[in-house]
C-alpha cells in the first residue's frame, strides 16, 4: 500500500495486520473498513474521482492543506500507486496520508539506563526538510476502503481531507456532494446488535455560496413579513371597539408585537452569525464552527416560520373583526330602519 517501508505483511482472520521487518521486530496494526458514500451520486466512484484529481493536482503542494488556517499545520496525500491482483481483474488505489506542522523541531532524549533521569534535545528539521507528525495508509478498491491509522491521523482527518481535495482544491465534484466515511456491521454480526441503546451518525456539513445565499433570501423575506406583519397589528390597535374591550385589547396585541420584533431581531442576527461562521468554514473546517453555524441556521428558519405563522393568525383575526363590524352596522341600519 504505497511505499512502505516492510518486507512481509500477514493478515489474521480478525483483520489485525502483523508487519514483519527486516529485523527481528514484530509490529502490530489493524486495518478497519470503510465505505464511501456520497451525499448525491457522482456516477463514478471514489477510486475514480480520487484519481482524477490526483492527476490534476500532479505536486504534492499543489494539494496540501492547511486545515486550521494558521499557514503552519499541514496535511497532503503524498504517494499513491494502483496494484492489481495477480488473479482477477480488482485493482486497488493505495495511498499515504501525512501530517506536518511547518519548521517544528523534533524531541529526543538519552536512553541511559543508569541515569536518574533522561536528557531530552530537540533536533531541528534542517533546510527544506519537515518532521513528519502523522501517517495514515489506506487503499480504495471502487467504494470500499482500507485504512491502517495511527496516533495523530484518525479516520475523521482523511474524511475532512477528501472532502477538501475533491471540492475545494482539484474541483472534481460540487461542494453539496461531501463523501462520508461509514462503518460497515458484518452479515455474520447482523443480528447480535440488539443492545445497541443509540446511532450518533456525523457528516460534513457544507456551506456552499447558494446556501448562504439562500439564507440571506430567508432574511430578506422574513423582513417582508414583519412589516406586513406589524401593519396587521397596527389596523387590529385602531380597530373601533368598545372603550374597554378595545383597551385591554390593544394592550394585548402590543405585547405580541414586541415578542415578535424580539424573535425577528433574533432570527436577524442569528443568519448573519450563520452566513458569518459558513463563510469561516471555507478557510478551517473546525466541528465547532460547523456546529454553531448549523445551529444559528436553524435558529433563523425558526423565527422566520414564527413570524409567517403570526402574519397569518392575525390576517384571519383582522377578516374575522371586519366580518363581526359589517355584521354590526347591517343590524345597526335594519333597527334605524324598523324604527322610522
């Protein structure tokens, strides 16, 4: 799987990867399966969009990343290679993934066992060289991948980095059609997951220019809608009653026009915080961030159905009131007319 540095591989029948080396060393890892899905059908697979935009961002710093923004901390797919298997026509994209953070110097220490304690030094990477933070190998055979992780490079880093290398760097598929890593339960295990008490399932979340866009539509209408709103309110305030009906009356509707300038004023600035942290997210894709943004979204299209719905409720309170006035002054004018 790429170009790593043993001689033999064996595998068990639980999937644990015994890595052999030249020497007399014994080192462990385990390989975990993955599916790719995508949020829209691409018509291609992942093994053929990955390719593709291997192939159009050819230099490894063409495709690098710089996930948290700060120009220092930075991840790449470095090596990938196809194999083919001897007997069948399945092949296999192996790849490496590796983490750097730029100019940091790298830790050792004395192994003297007849020290008190170690001496640690901290050795400098040296002109046009990076210590190397994090490693993760994984294959992908059409939508089915292999991922041997380590320490610092979890499944969740390759999952953001694919995402980002195929939508905002090479551009081989939209930025709406994010990829999502899953797990995949075994046939032989189908029926032994009755004790599982929940299923937390996490996706990348995606704020595309449209959506924020669409976002600031939202806005704009539930300005229209107040204002149509708070003329509802005014005609129902002015509306002729008798003294103390029409005084507790309009009391009653100036409180609920304050409550909903409060919501409108929350679903105001609940969207600009949203469109704010989405466009945040074009330069680090933090979980939080993705997080406050989905939450000040929903936020915003929760006072905006607040509002339509007490447009509504008065527009019909409003007829009902015009209905119950004509009704009086038909009945006004047939008694005027009975007496004379």
């Amino acid at each position: 799987m790429g170009r790593h540095p043993f001689d033999k591989n064996t595998f068990s029948s639980d999937g644990t990867r015994t890595l052999l080396m030249a020497s007399t060393d014994t080192r462990t890892n385990q390989i975990f399966y993955k599916r790719a899905v995508f949020s829209q059908s691409p018509g291609k697979t992942l093994e053929d969009i990955l390719r593709t935009a291997l192939s159009s961002k050819s230099r490894w710093g063409e495709r690098q990343e710089n996930p948290t923004g700060d120009g220092q901390t930075f991840c790449f797919i470095n090596h990938s290679g196809r194999h083919q298997h001897p007997s069948h026509r399945i092949s296999l994209l192996g790849c490496e993934l590796f983490s750097y953070v730029k100019g940091s110097d790298q830790s050792i220490l004395n192994a003297d066992p007849t020290a008190a304690e170690v001496d640690v030094s901290a050795i400098p990477p040296g002109k046009d060289r990076e210590f190397l933070e994090g490693a993760l190998y994984f294959g992908i055979s059409r939508d089915h991948l292999a991922v041997m992780q380590s320490a610092s490079l979890r499944f969740g880093h390759l999952e953001r980095h694919l995402n980002w290398l195929l939508t905002r760097c090479a551009k081989v598929i939209v930025e709406e059609n994010g990829v999502t890593l899953m797990d995949a339960v075994p046939e032989s295990r189908g029926g032994a997951v009755g004790d599982v008490k929940g299923i937390k399932l996490f996706a990348p979340l995606h704020l595309t220019r449209k959506s924020l866009s669409a976002l600031g539509a939202v806005s704009a209408v539930s300005t229209f809608f107040l204002g149509q709103t708070i003329g509802r309110f005014d005609k129902l305030i002015g509306f002729p009653l008798d003294s103390l009906q029409g005084e507790a009356f309009s009391r009653k509707l100036r409180k609920r026009r304050n409550r909903l300038l409060v919501k409108w004023w929350v679903g105001l600035v609940s969207g600009i915080l949203a469109i704010a942290l989405g466009s945040a997210l074009k330069i680090t894709k933090l979980s939080i961030i993705a997080g406050w943004a989905a939450a000040f979204i929903i936020i915003s299209l929760v006072c905006f159905i607040l509002i339509v719905v007490e447009f509504i409720a008065l527009s019909h309170l409003l007829d009902q009131l015009k209905e119950r006035a004509d009704q009086q002054k038909k009945k006004q004018a047939f008694l005027t007319g009975s007496e004379a």
